[in-house]
C-alpha cells in the first residue's frame, strides 16, 4: 500500500501526483473527443465546407471541458488558478499580445518578400468583393480566437504547470512545447520539420507565459499570430488556407519559407520568434509578480 501510495499520490498533499494528473486530462480529452466524433462526422456530410468550424468544436468542447474537471477534481485546484485570474491586466494583455504577434509576422512577410521569396498578387476583395472579404475575417477571426483560448489553456495551461509541479520548468517546457509540436502533425501538409517549428513556437509561448505567470498574454500572441499570418498577410495556418486580405505567391525555398504549412515549417520562423521575444521582455520588464497583481486587484 505505502507502495502504491508512493507511485500514484503526491508526497504533499491527498492528490495524484503531476505525471498521472496529466494522464487523466489526457483520457478524458481523448473521451469527449470520440463522443463529439459521430456528431461532427454527419455535420461534415451535410455541409462540406464547415471543416474548419467543426474541427475548432471537436478540438475545443473536449479540451477546456477536460482541462476543466481535471483541474477542479483531480488537481484539486480552481480552474482560475490556471492563469486565467480577471484583473486589469487581463485584457491588456490579451490586447498587447495581438499586437506583437503583428509585428512579428509583418517582419516574417518583409522578410520574405525582401529575398525575393513572396510576390505580391493584390488584395481580397479584388477577389471576392467587400462583403465575402468582410465576412470570412470575422468568421476566422471568431475561430483563431477560439483557438489561441483553448489551446494555450491546454498547452501552457494545464500541461506545463503540471509538469512543472512534478518535474523541473526546463523538462515542463520541452515536454510540453514538443507535445504542442506532435500534436499539429494532424494538420495538412504536416511534416516533422513542421511539427519542430511548432515545437519553437510552443517554447516561445511558454516565455510569454512565464514572464507574467498569466495565459493572458500568450492566448492574445496565439490569436494575433494566426490571424495575422492567414487572413492578414496571407500564409497558410499550420497547413489550412484562409481567406486573405494579402494575395501573394510564395516561390521560394521551403526550407525557409515552410511551404504549404507556412511559416512555422521553415526557417523564417525563426526571426520572427526572435522579433517576439525581444517584444514580450520588453513589455514584462517592470512586471510586478503575478501575485502582487492579483491582490492589487481583488
């Protein structure tokens, strides 16, 4: 029994240990996911092109319900304690976060577009018109923010305290972020190379997230970068196709500019991390702790 008890439960407290905590949001992910399956498959049949609508759902719904549960019932802790406390620099930071992940993917594109890599083609609405322009930003917006919300909840959120509980913040980054890398190779024109990308972008997440121990600012980096790099700027999302405000051609070496995954297959991405650490030190600098903010503000 001592045993049993040394595997599975915490030295400190009457829980499971961190291992075995991530284990079980990890089931009961994968649960919700396959009862939310046979629904999503008939939407699918009836209506083709809500791809991207349903696979937000299907992700999404599974994800925060099990996060949810497994922190208030196995981690035995508030679901807010996540980083998710409503103080006045919540949206500040969700705001500021959007914004730096503009500047990093206008670095990306005049990067590409100084080597000669991106030709400008025109804009959306020569394409489609105002109204369909309009319409398809609004609707992928709605969706990245959708997804910059639960997937950092998830990654940054749930898997990487835990693991920083019960291992060290170096392993909690890397397990984590490479997790976070895995994952996305069930995206279109996923590669390995992709997925180590992500992987970067993951690490680069968790720096935003540890520099004020808030999901705030790394939620708002997460929206503001695929929005900026999809419907703004054009590249593809992690595979997907959107609508643009940019049209361009991208002819250049995969190697750097990711292909048909963009950005974060290739070697570019890596400047624009660089862009967006510099920004993220720079505006957490005189950051007070994350526990002076919060009383500050209660």
């Amino acid at each position: 029994m001592d045993l049993l008890k040394q595997i599975f439960l915490s030295p400190d407290e009457p829980r499971l240990r961190a291992g075995w905590r991530v284990g079980v949001q990890l089931a009961l992910w994968f649960a919700f996911s396959l009862v939310l399956a046979i629904p999503a498959f008939f939407v699918l049949a009836l209506v083709p092109n809500s791809f991207a609508a349903v696979n937000v759902v299907l992700n999404g719904v599974p994800l925060v319900l099990s996060v949810w549960l497994a922190r208030r019932f196995i981690d035995r802790r508030p679901f807010r304690s996540l980083g998710l406390a409503l103080n006045r620099l919540a949206w500040q930071d969700t705001l500021v976060g959007v914004a730096i992940a503009g500047v990093q993917m206008l670095a990306i594109y005049l990067l590409e577009l100084q080597a000669g890599w991106l030709r400008f083609e025109g804009f959306g609405w020569e394409q489609i018109g105002w109204p369909s322009l309009i319409m398809g930003l609004a609707g992928w917006g709605v969706l990245f923010l959708a997804v910059g919300f639960y997937e950092e909840l998830f990654s940054r959120g749930y898997q990487l305290q835990n693991l920083e509980e019960g291992s060290s913040l170096f392993w909690a980054v890397v397990i984590s972020s490479g997790f976070f890398g895995v994952i996305h190779l069930m995206n279109p024109n996923a590669t390995w190379v992709s997925a180590l990308g992500v992987g970067l972008a993951g690490v680069f997440f968790a720096f935003s997230y540890l520099r004020t121990r808030q999901l705030w600012l790394p939620i708002g980096i997460h929206i503001g970068w695929n929005f900026f790099e999809g419907p703004v700027f054009g590249f593809p999302v992690s595979g997907m196709e959107t609508v643009n405000l940019l049209e361009h051609k991208v002819s250049g070496p995969e190697l750097w500019t990711g292909g048909g995954f963009g950005p974060e297959a290739g070697l570019v991405v890596i400047p624009g991390l660089l862009v967006g650490l510099v920004l993220v030190y720079g505006y957490t600098r005189k950051r007070l702790s994350t526990k002076e903010v919060v009383i500050n503000d209660e």
